[in-house]
C-alpha cells in the first residue's frame, strides 16, 4: 500500500509538472519540429503500453530487449510508456556521446569497455540527488542553498551564545573592559536552554564528524574521490557493484533504460550489466524489482543469444520506411508556414528523396532546414528555384561529409561539377573531328549530299557548346556522374533531374548587391531555369 501510494504522488507531481512545462511553450505556426522523440497515439501506444506492464509487473522478467532498426521509433515507445505510466521511476542511460568506430585491437576494446561502464556508473550516480548518496565515493560539487547558509549561521551564533552562558559565570578573573552589559544579557538564557543548545550542537558536531570519517576507504585510506577505481576487480561494474547496490537502496528507482550501448558491436557489457541486475536482485538491501530496458538493433545478437540473454524482447514496427516516407514528409509539408511554397514542390522530387529517407528525425530536419533556408533567402527579394533548394536541403542531410567538401570547393561533388567545362570542350572536339573527317572522305563527293551528311553534326556541335550542367546529366555526362558519386545515389538522381546543378552556390548563402542588382540576379537565375 505504501508504494502503490509513493508512485501515485509520483505520477500526480510528474503530470502537473508537464501540464506546467506545456502552458510555459509559446504556440507558433512557425515553430520547427522538434527531432526528440514523439509520443505514440491509438492502438500503437495502448498495444506496446499493454506489453511494458505485464513485463515490469512480472518480478521474473528482469531484463527486456526493445529491438528494431536506428530511427525505427524504439526512443517513441519507451517515452510514450513512462509519460503514460509516471509511477515508474526510471533512469534513462545514454552512451551517444561515443564514437562509432568499432575498436581495433584487444587493448582498445579494454579501454572502450571501461569507458562505457564507467559512463554506466556516473550517469546511474548522477540521476540521484546528492543528498540521498552521501556516503558515495563518486565526487560532486554541491552548492549549499541560502537558507541552508543562513540556518548554519544561526545554529553556531546559539551555540557560541550557549557555552558563554554556562561558562562566564564560572570565569573569577573577567577581563579589563566593563562585562556587565553582556554577563546580564546572558543571564536571562534559562540554564536548561542553554543546556538543550549545548546538548544538540554537540550531538550535531559528532554526527558530522563521523559522517566525514565514513568517506575514507578501508581500501588504501584513500578519502572520497571523484574516480571509480578499484585496486582488486575486474570490470568498472564489477568494482562499482557497491556503489550501484547502495544508488539502488538509497533511491526509488524501478527501470533503468539504456540506448545506444548497441552501436558498439561489442556483447560483453550486456553480460556484465546482467550479472549487475542478478546482483540486484538477490541483495537483501533493495526489496523492489528492478527491471533493465535495452533498446537495441534487430542483428546485434543472433536469435539464440537474444533469446538466452533476454528475459523478454519487444519489437519495434518502424513508424517510418522508405515505403511510407513520402507521406509523412508531406504531411510535414502541407503545414500552414509552407502554403506559399508547397504548390511549387514537384512531386517526384520528394518520391526520389524520401527513397532514402527511412527515419521521421531526418524527415523533420529536412524539413526544418528547408523552412529557415526558403523564408530566409526569400525574404532577400532573390527569386529561387523551391526545386532547387530543397534539394540542397535534402543533399546536406543526407551527405554532411560530401556537402561540406562541396561548399569547401573540394570533394566528389564539386569535382563533378568542376570537371563539366573540360568534358563539353572535349565533346565539341569529337564532333569537330567528326566534321573533318567526312570532309576529308568524301572531298570527290557531290556538295548538297555531303551538306546533307554534315548537318547534323554542325546541329550537334552547336548545341554541345551550348550544353547546360541539367542537359549533359540526362545525356552522357550522366555516366560520368554516377562514376565518380557512387555511394552518393541520390545527389545522382538529384542532379540527373535537374534538381542540383552548377548553380548550388545561389542557395547557399544571402545575395548582397553590389556589381550586380537584385534585378540582375534574378535575370541570371531566370536564364539558368531556362
């Protein structure tokens, strides 16, 4: 009864808290989309919701896999779960900050895994209020509260008004200056008082000093740091397995969620954080189950291995596929700050991107990015291609790396670009080698039947030295591009429909008269549209 009430307080003091923080949030159109992860609504939620209670009601289900693909919706479901069930105190453990590069070598993996569980340890620690740790050996800067100051303040000022008071009338020799005033303005304390003061600053005195005595470690007299080290054990959890026992039995913690600890590719921490939970759960200290929540890839264990470490695994159906992206990119893009540029988006455009595309938080931040670039260089009075720019858009999310060599004026892409010039001049070479070469054959032949053969090729040659970037990517330079992007499939697709072309640079940046008008530009960027 006890704890069905301290998680019923809990879950009150969670909703007013949300109710609060959503009153405080300013409602804008133009708000951008936030990439955290969304809460579940319908059947989805109430299905997954429905799974979450029969597995942490179940003492014997300590360990639960929450697997699907990155970006499949594994963070949606568990945030969905505990907003809907805020009785459960969970901490959430997040490693993102590491890098993904698996380690080379065994003395590397050493080092990332002590790292990771060290990371494991200090965010556990650290998501219980200090002054419910005390006795930890992991060291934090506490910063003492006004009151508290005040408190302390006044609590020595009594106590150094009390021993004066027990001890000045016992005093034969008083000092040269007059006493008077102060003797009989301590007289009037009641003895007993100032016994009772005495008593409990003393009492209080002991306690602190034993309270700090306990901060020494048997283990090489070593006082309270700020490292989790350990002179006789193996792994940073196994050493810290006290201190993670103590965290368990000082706080009310239920769930412990642990994200990205998959990206690693390496299984031993998984074993160890289950020997952890075993401990857990047979030390006689923490009377409540714990439960561990590990959202995880599909393939990083095999199917006996999943099922032989897990005491449950939920899958996670992807909210977003590159089947079904394309609708909830429009969906994102029919919202009302959109409605001037909307219309203007082709559509096969957006079916060629979101075929890349298969997870919502890239989706948004297209999205977002696409916003703040079409408001901000629209409002220059430079007419843009929309086309044109959410396919920029597009390009620096789905290729950081390759963008940025780009606007450095370095990389595939920009070669690709900067490599245009010499292959039309090489074209209009051949087709002028071509002319000569009927010419030379055929000098006995009739003129009208070899201006008949020629023709064609003067066309030719006409129109390869007028050759845009957007025409020679349908043609044959088109080849060329997909050789020299592979890896970058959808800059190919972009720039064979004419989406992405030598022109990038214009919706990049703002446009600042000068040598040229704004009616100028707008003139130029009419002429590259054709």
């Amino acid at each position: 009864t006890q704890g069905l009430g301290c998680r019923f307080k809990r879950s009150f003091n969670a909703c007013l808290k949300t109710w609060n923080a959503d009153k405080a949030i300013p409602k804008s159109d133009g708000a951008f989309e936030p990439l955290t992860p969304a809460l579940l609504e319908g059947s989805q939620a109430d299905r997954y919701e429905s799974v979450f209670l029969h597995a942490l009601r179940n003492e014997q289900v300590r360990n639960i896999a929450l697997t699907g693909g990155y970006g499949a919706g594994k963070s949606s479901v568990i945030r969905t779960f505990f907003d809907r069930h805020p009785e459960y105190k969970h901490v959430l453990i997040s490693l993102a900050t590491f890098t993904k590069e698996s380690p080379v070598g065994h003395e590397a993996e050493a080092d990332l895994m002590s790292r990771i569980e060290e990371t494991i340890v200090q965010q556990l620690l650290y998501a219980v209020p200090a002054k419910k740790l005390p006795k930890t050996r992991l060291k934090r800067i506490v910063q003492a509260s006004n009151s508290s100051i005040a408190l302390h303040t006044v609590f020595f000022a009594l106590l150094i008004v009390s021993v004066l008071r027990m001890y000045l009338p016992s005093v034969n020799m008083l000092p040269k200056i007059d006493p008077d005033w102060l003797v009989s303005a301590l007289m009037r304390l009641p003895d007993w008082i100032a016994l009772i003061i005495a008593g409990a600053s003393s009492l209080y005195i002991l306690h602190s000093v034993l309270k700090y005595l306990s901060l020494f470690s048997i283990d090489g007299l070593t006082l309270k740091g700020g490292k989790l080290e350990a002179t006789h054990h193996g792994s940073v959890l196994h050493k810290n397995v006290d201190e993670i026992i103590y965290c368990f039995e000082r706080s009310d913690i239920d769930v412990v969620v642990i994200e990205d600890l998959d990206r690693f590719g390496i299984q031993d921490v998984f074993f160890r954080l289950r020997e952890i939970n075993f401990t857990i759960r047979q030390s006689p200290q923490i009377k409540r189950p714990v439960h561990f929540i590990y959202a995880i890839r599909d393939e990083l264990f095999s199917v006996g291995e999943k099922t032989k470490f897990f005491d449950l695994v939920i899958p996670v159906i992807p909210v977003v596929s590159s089947e079904n992206s394309w609708e909830k990119m429009t969906d994102l893009l029919r919202a009302e700050r959109f409605k001037p540029v909307f219309g203007s988006l082709d559509r096969g455009l957006i079916e060629t991107v979101c075929d890349y595309i298969d997870e919502m938080r890239l989706i948004k931040n297209i999205v977002n990015e696409f916003d703040l670039f079409s408001s901000l260089l629209g409002d220059r009075g430079v007419i843009l291609d929309t086309n044109k720019l959410f396919a920029m858009v597009v390009v620096r999310n789905l290729y950081p790396e390759a963008f940025a060599d780009l606007i450095k004026r370095n990389g595939a892409i920009y070669s690709v670009f900067a490599e245009f010039p010499v292959w039309r001049v090489q074209q209009v070479r051949d087709v002028e080698f071509n002319i000569r070469y009927l010419q030379d054959r055929n000098m006995d032949v009739e003129v009208a039947l070899l201006e008949q053969e020629i023709e064609p090729l003067r066309t030719k040659h006409v129109l390869t030295k007028r050759m845009t970037f957007r025409v020679a990517a349908k043609q044959g330079y088109g080849d060329v591009i997909a050789q020299k992007l592979t890896g970058l499939e959808a800059v190919i697709d972009l720039m064979r429909d004419g989406f992405f072309d030598t022109d990038y640079h214009d919706y990049l940046s703002f446009f600042y008269e000068g040598a040229l008008t704004q009616d100028d530009k707008n003139l130029i960027l009419a002429l590259r549209r054709g």
